[in-house]
C-alpha cells in the first residue's frame, strides 16, 4: 500500500493545496476528501494519477476544505458517463448528512441528465458508527470522530498480516476514536502548528493540535508511524526541520511530515 498526500494544508492555506490523499495498493485507489475545489483534478494529475482511477471516495466531513474538491470529482465523474466516456462505477462513503449535502449540490448545479447517475452508477454509500465494509480489498472500519463542530469521522484501515492505518480526520483524536488508533502501526493525525507558536496560530480556539499534542497522543497509543497533516503554510519550506524537532522529543516511533504529492510505502 501506498499512500501518496495530494495536499497538507488547512483550510486557509495559499502556498500548498487542502489536505486529502489517496491510499494505493496496486490494484484499486481511495482518496479521502477533496480539498477545496478543482484543483483536485490537477493535483492527481500532478501526483501521477488518473482521476478515473479514483472509484472509492472516503468523505470526512462537510467543510468546505475537504467537500469541495468532492464536489468537482461528482460533477466530472457524472459528465464523463453521461458521455460514454466513464466505465463501470464508482463509491462515494460518507454520513448521511454529507452524502445529502452532495446529493443537494448535485442537483442544483448540475445538468439534470448528468446528477441522474448519482445513486445508478455514482453510489452514495451511509456509513455508521462503527461500521466495517470492503474498501478496495481490505476491511475498513468507519467511526465518529466526536467532532465539537460539523459531524465527522475517521477510518480504520487493515492492511496486512494484522497492521492498520487510522486516519482521525482533522481534530484532535478524542477518547471515542483511541481504541481504534491504539496499536495501530500508521496514525495520521492533524498538527495545525508547532507548539512553541501556539500564541500565533491559536489552534486550541480552532479546536486543533499542535505537533507536540499530536507526538504525546501517538506516544500514549503505542503508534508506530505518525503522519502529520492539516498544518499551517507559513513555516512551509521549513516545515519537515522544524515540526520534527518539536515531536521527536515526544515520539519514539518514526515521525513522517510530507510536502504535497510526496507518497510514503506503508
């Protein structure tokens, strides 16, 4: 498996794109939101994909940073079939509300013929607190993140011989999503900042982490791989120096903080 960062920035990011990111064995492809807009298309593009190959979508959550990305991904997905240009099917995973909220855009800003092919060959699928479904070959597990703002979740993904991804969205990881974290050997996690620059970014008033909050989370879980993500872009050409400075102190797994379009084998 290999997962490739399409972007890594929060939502107000201007020097790197929105995180989302797609996971890769070989065979079938999930990217996991959207950023937020069209430049979705050029950054599969630009990370080597083909965004057809893009069949299953896994949506956190409804922010405009991580929905809208998902929102051009329905409407060039539904035009291309309604062309005869697009085979086969393709997954959307997400809570009902997302999927609603889609489905809503769908229908008043795309052509009539093209939105018909949400819920026929564009599946909406509702996932649930808890619940395990076959993602692209492997058993994945969704669950409700407690996010204190729009409803969110993360997933659990089993890959081989009993080690796990768990992505926690993009909020500190709360006491309902630890025991699917706990072991696991991948965490992606967000750090909206260093800590020694909490005062400048405020993400506590944001409800987010710094760097250090995420390594001491990591370190209490017994995580293996730590990935941080969802970050601030001023500290960009710097960013991989400084940010794991702060966490290796309170990390003793492998500490990973990748650029945009930068993959990692997992």
């Amino acid at each position: 498996m290999k997962l490739t960062m399409l972007g890594t920035g929060n939502a107000l990011v201007t020097e790197c794109y929105n995180t989302c990111f797609v996971l890769d064995d070989g065979e079938e492809c999930l990217m996991v939101d959207g950023g937020g807009g069209s430049g979705i298309l050029a950054q599969l593009k630009h990370a080597g994909f083909d965004w057809m190959d893009m069949r299953h979508i896994f949506v956190t959550h409804k922010h405009m940073d991580h929905l809208l990305g998902v929102v051009w991904m329905v409407r060039t997905i539904c035009q291309f079939m309604e062309h005869g240009a697009y085979e086969g099917e393709a997954w959307i995973y997400s809570h009902a509300e997302v999927l609603d909220l889609l489905r809503d855009i769908a229908g008043k800003l795309l052509r009539d013929k093209d939105a018909a092919h949400i819920d026929e060959r564009l599946h909406m699928v509702e996932v649930s607190d808890g619940e395990t479904l076959n993602v692209i070959g492997h058993r994945t597990t969704f669950f409700d993140i407690g996010s204190t703002k729009a409803k969110q979740f993360g997933l659990s993904m089993e890959l081989d011989e009993g080690r796990r991804l768990v992505c926690c969205g993009d909020e500190p990881l709360s006491d309902a999503g630890r025991p699917f974290a706990r072991d696991a050997e991948w965490m992606l996690h967000e750090a909206f900042c260093l800590y020694s620059q909490a005062d400048l970014f405020d993400p506590y008033e944001k409800h987010h982490s710094t760097v250090k909050d995420a390594c001491k989370i990591a370190e209490e879980l017994g995580v293996r791989n730590l990935l941080l993500y969802h970050t601030e872009d001023k500290t960009l050409a710097r960013r991989k120096e400084l940010y794991a400075a702060e966490g290796k102190p309170y990390f003793s797994g492998n500490l990973w903080i990748p650029d945009d379009l930068e993959s990692v084998e997992l």
